[in-house]
C-alpha cells in the first residue's frame, strides 16, 4: 500500500505511509472511480446488448444508452467505497501507528458498517461482516503470493550458491563440462 519510507524516521507517524492522507485519499477514490466505470461500462454494455430490441443498430444504440447512464453511477459508488475505506485505513495507521493486514481488514469490516447504516443495525452487522471477510481473503491471498514468490527467489538463490561452490571446487576448466 502507499508506503513512503523516511530513513531518519521509519516508526514515526510521517514515515509509515499516509503522510499526506489527503492526496492518499484522493487518489484511491479516483483509481477506485476508473475502476468502478471501466468495469461497469463493461458489464452495462453487455447488459444493454441483451435487453435491447432486435437488431444490431438497435442493440448497439442500447448498449452505448446503458454504459452512458449507469457506468459514472457505478464508477461513484465505487469511488465513494474507496475513499471511506482509505480514509479509516489512515486513520487505523494514525491510531495504531503501524500499517499491517488488521487496517485493511478492519477498514473493511468498518467501511461496509457505515455505507449500510441507513438500513439498520442488522444490515450493518452483516455488511460488516462481508467487508471484513473479503479484506481477510484478499490480504491471506496477498500473503500467501507473497511468501511463495520468496521462496521462489530463495530457491534460486541457494541454487546459485551450490553451483558457485562446485565452480570453484573444479580446478581445471575442462572438468566443468564432464561431470
């Protein structure tokens, strides 16, 4: 995540990332808004293809009509998603002064709450519940690719390593290629 890390002052507040929340905030509401319109353009487009009239004119006129009025809709609602969850995410990293998988998941679980507040409190205790399950399944999905890459490039290095002890341990170039 948009970590920026000061050499000075690595376990201060400014050097964890969310220094300038603001810009943070901003940007991934516009990432979260492109993400939102690209991928609900996509769906609305097949969706007005299908329930237009027959006819390959009428079909594409109801597809560009469906990606025209309802992708900036789902592109808002995206971006109002994204900002609410980036700013309890800086906040949580404010709080509690270290940025680990718990803000994300916590920003989830806290984020869903609140965009479902008008329907109740079950509705927010379930909503709740999906944001924080979907933030743990991405973030255990992030760790677990995480530790697979390492050990990937760990393997590659200790193989690097016992072929450059049986290099030196050749003395003569021609027993390199006899083995």
């Amino acid at each position: 995540m948009h970590l920026q890390y000061k050499a000075a002052n690595a376990n201060t507040w400014h050097g964890i990332g969310c220094h300038a929340s603001p810009w943070r905030i901003v940007d991934d509401c516009g990432g979260a808004f492109t993400m939102g319109a690209i991928g609900g353009g996509v769906f609305q487009s097949v969706k007005g293809f299908r329930n237009a009239p027959a006819g390959v004119g009428h079909r594409l006129r109801g597809s560009a009509n469906a990606v025209r009025i309802r992708a900036p809709q789902i592109g808002g609602s995206f971006a109002v998603w994204g900002g609410l969850f980036s700013t309890i995410d800086c906040g949580l990293v404010r709080l509690r002064g270290k940025e680990d998988p718990w803000n994300s998941i916590t920003s989830g679980a806290l984020t869903g709450a609140i965009l479902a507040a008008r329907s109740g409190p079950l509705t927010m205790m379930g909503s709740a519940m999906m944001g924080g399950i979907l933030l743990a399944l991405i973030e255990g999905f992030g760790i677990l690719l995480t530790r697979y890459t390492a050990q990937q490039f760990q393997n590659r290095k200790q193989m690097i390593d016992q072929n450059d002890s049986a290099l030196k341990s050749k003395k003569d170039w021609r027993q390199l290629w006899t083995q």
